[in-house]
C-alpha cells in the first residue's frame, strides 16, 4: 500500500479511486502539498487507467510564420514590431519550401502559429492552408491559436463560425492549446492586458468544436499566478470539455522568463513541471490525453513525467521559436530513435501517432 506524507491525499485517493470528480479545495491541495510523489501517485494511477503503458509521440513539424505582432505581452520574447531587425514574414513559398523540406522525414502533422501582423491579408492565411494541403495531402494541419482565428474572422469579416468552416474546407485539421495563458482577470491585465479574455479564448474553441473542429488547451503556470488561479482554470476548462468533448490534449507550458518584461522571474522548477503535469491529469478527468512539451520542460523531466501523468511525449518539433526566444536552451529536434528509447527506459510503450490519435501504432525498431 502506498503511504502518503500527506494525510489530506488519502481521501483524495479514495475519490480517484472510485472514479469521482475532485474539486476546487482538492485542486489546491494537490497544488500545495509537499507530497509531490502522493500527488505523482495519484497521477499515475489515472494515467495508466487512461492509457495503460502507452506513450505517444508524433512526427511534427512546427511552422511561426510571422513574427510581427500587434500586441506586446508582458511574457512573450517572440513577437516584435515591424522595424525590429528580428522582424521576419515567411512568403508562402518559403513556407511550402521548408514543409518540402522536412518531407522524407515523414511528418505527420504542421503545427502552425504565429504573430498577429499588421498587414497580411485574411487570404495569406488561407492560401497556406490551402497550398499546404494541396502539396502534403497525408499531414494534418494543426494552425492558429484563438487569438489568431479572432483576428482571422476579423480580417475576413466574417463571422468566426464562417471563418473556420472556409478554413476547414481550405484543410484545416484542428487546432493548437496555445493563447490560453491563464484565464484569471486579475493576472492577464499584468501579463496580457491587450489579449483576448479567457472567457473569449473558451468561447473560440467552443465554436471551433462546434464546427467540427478538435482542439488542444493548455495553461502558462510559474508567473505571477496563484495556486487557486491554476484550479480555476482548470476547472472552466473541464466544464467546457463537459459540454462539446472538442478537447484532445492538455499541455501545461512552463514559463520561460528571458528576454521578456517578466525577467525578473525566476524558472520553474523541475518539481513544480512535474506536479503541474500531475494535478492537470488528476482535475482534467474528461481530457484524453496530458502531454509533456519537452521542449519547454526539457527531456529529462518529460520523461519522469511519464510516471506523474503525461501520456504523451509531443514530438520531433524540428524548429521552435517561440520558447526559445524566450531562453528554452532545449535543442530544437528531437530524433524519433531518441524519443523511443526515452520512453521504452521509463517502462512504457513508445507508440506513434496520428494528430487526433485516430492512429497509433507500436514501434518496433
Ligand atoms: O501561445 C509564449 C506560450 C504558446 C512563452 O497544442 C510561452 O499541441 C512559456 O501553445 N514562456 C505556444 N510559454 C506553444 C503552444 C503549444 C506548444 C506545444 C504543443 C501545443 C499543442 C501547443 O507558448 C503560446 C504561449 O501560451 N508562450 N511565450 C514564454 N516566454
């Protein structure tokens, strides 16, 4: 029998045990307790009830093709002005050349976000959906975070349901987490005061899901937000998981503190990482899969994570910009030979898969 330090995990353990739902105090529990091996216990537990053995990766491919934005978040190193010198605009040949150029390693999905620039046209976005999909019919493209489809539909003048159904028909497979940040009114005013509320961020996916889109949520944690502003939301993501089932994946994302307004905080801690992963499988009981972005959290805490809840190891990336403007010091690929003996030396099972998990298949190399 596992002995918690904790005894306030125990009854925690009685409610995961019986497959009932945690609550808000339980949120903040799993959060504060120092008993981060109970928490990554109870994590586990669920993991395996969910998916056995099994891990999952992806041959990806991520594409930023701007990274001119209007906004200036407070915890972002990526976007900049126009008159930067790091300012760049990918035309959309350079864009399909690079896709091109990674096809022999066969990748499966694009992974497509960017700034919100001030002056490319609604159809620069449509066309490399469109050109994407005409020349790499097999990848699936996953592209535009909420705050990117908001302003899409703005640039289209449509409304935004419109504006994802002519996105879909162009090839759009589904779409990323990312944007979410926290959804606290208190913290976006400090960290992303020109940025869509949260309310709007779930509205976006809730439409999307609506339209037939699939989607992935994630949560920024290690900034200036409180352990009951984490519970928060994960919770209104869980309720709206409740109403459309749209949501695929969950991916906390570690604050990376360089080059930003924010630097004057330190990282995350390899601790905190793993619990945020941990308590994310716990609260999010509706949520297929938890994945570890090693990227942000580097390989060696992504792959004892397997063991406190994630399911899911992301995937070969190839080119990453957008943590590693902001200090990632994490290499920018990862080979599929390293990913399978990371995850066979956990204990687990390594399997590849699809975007939406429709699928997956062993490896056996
Ligand atoms: O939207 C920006 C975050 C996101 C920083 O859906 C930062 O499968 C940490 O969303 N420190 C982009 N985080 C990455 C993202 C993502 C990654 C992997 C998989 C998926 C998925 C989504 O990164 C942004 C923002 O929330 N971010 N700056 C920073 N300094």
């Amino acid at each position: 029998m596992f002995e918690y330090l904790d005894s306030s995990l125990v009854k925690i353990e009685a409610k995961v045990l019986a497959g009932e739902r945690l609550s808000f105090d339980d949120g903040v529990t799993l959060w504060s307790t120092p008993d981060i091996l109970g928490v990554g216990h109870l994590a586990n537990h669920v993991r395996e009830q969910v998916s056995g053995n099994e891990t999952f990766f992806i041959h990806n491919r991520h594409i930023n093709p701007t990274n001119i934005c209007i906004h200036s978040c407070q915890f972002c190193a990526f976007g900049v002005k126009g008159d930067n010198p790091d300012a760049y605009v990918k035309s959309l040949e350079t864009i399909f050349d690079d896709a091109a150029a990674y096809k022999g390693g066969k990748v499966s999905e694009f992974h497509i976000v960017g700034g919100l620039h001030p002056d490319l046209p609604y159809s620069y976005y449509l066309d490399m959906v469109r050109g994407l999909k005409e020349r790499f019919q097999e990848v699936h493209i996953q592209a535009f975070t909420a705050i990117e489809l908001d302003y899409l539909a703005e640039l289209a003048g449509k409304p935004l349901d419109e504006t994802l159904k002519e996105l879909l028909d162009a090839g759009l497979g589904s779409i990323p987490g990312g944007g979410a940040e926290i959804f606290a009114k208190r913290v976006r005013k400090k960290i992303c005061n020109e940025k869509l509320t949260g309310k709007m961020w779930l509205d976006t996916h809730e439409t999307a899901h609506k339209v037939g889109l699939k989607s992935n949520a994630t949560m920024l944690y290690g900034h200036l937000e409180t352990v009951e502003e984490r519970v928060d939301h994960l919770i209104q993501l869980r309720e709206l998981q409740d109403r459309t089932g749209g949501f695929v994946t969950f991916i906390p994302l570690s604050f990376h503190p360089e080059n930003t307004v924010l630097d004057f905080l330190p990282s995350t801690s390899g601790q905190l990482d793993l619990r945020a992963l941990a308590v994310s499988r716990l609260m999010l009981d509706n949520f297929p899969h938890v994945k570890a972005f090693w990227i942000m959290i580097t390989p060696r805490i992504a792959q004892l994570s397997l063991s406190f809840g994630a399911d899911d190891m992301d995937g070969t990336v190839v080119e990453e910009k957008i943590i590693h403007a902001a200090g990632a010091s994490t290499d920018q690929i990862f080979h599929q030979s390293t990913i399978i003996a990371m995850i066979r030396e956990a204990g687990r099972v390594p399997m590849e898969r699809d975007t939406l998990y429709e699928e997956t298949r062993p490896v056996h190399a």
